[in-house]
C-alpha cells in the first residue's frame, strides 16, 4: 500500500511539474485531446495501463 501512495505522489508531482512549467504546450495538448475518439482514448488507456503493470510486475519479482 505503501509503494501506491509513493507511486500517486509521484504521479501528482510530474503532472503539476509539466502545468508550472508548459501550461500553455498543456493547453495545446488537451484542446487537441478533444479530437481523439473514445474508442483510441480507450485503447491507448488500455496500452499504457497494461505497460504499467508489466513495469510494476518485473520490478516487483
């Protein structure tokens, strides 16, 4: 539970670092989010989520 929270914070940390320091290339970036169609949001979701928890599992071994 402990690695969760760390992995939150961090997770908190990076995206507040990339608003201060980018806000209007993030901007950009979620104005253009919006012509994305649900169906690749939900695959890429999907992609990354699986990426992650392979990161996590061979880590974690």
């Amino acid at each position: 539970m402990k690695e969760l929270i760390i992995a939150f914070g961090l997770f908190l940390f990076i995206e507040g670092l990339l608003y201060a320091l980018f806000p209007a290339k993030m901007k950009s970036m979620l104005e253009k989010l919006k012509m994305i169609s649900d169906s690749q949001l939900r695959a890429g979701g999907l992609l990354f989520s699986v990426i992650g928890f392979i990161i996590i599992w061979y880590f974690k071994k």
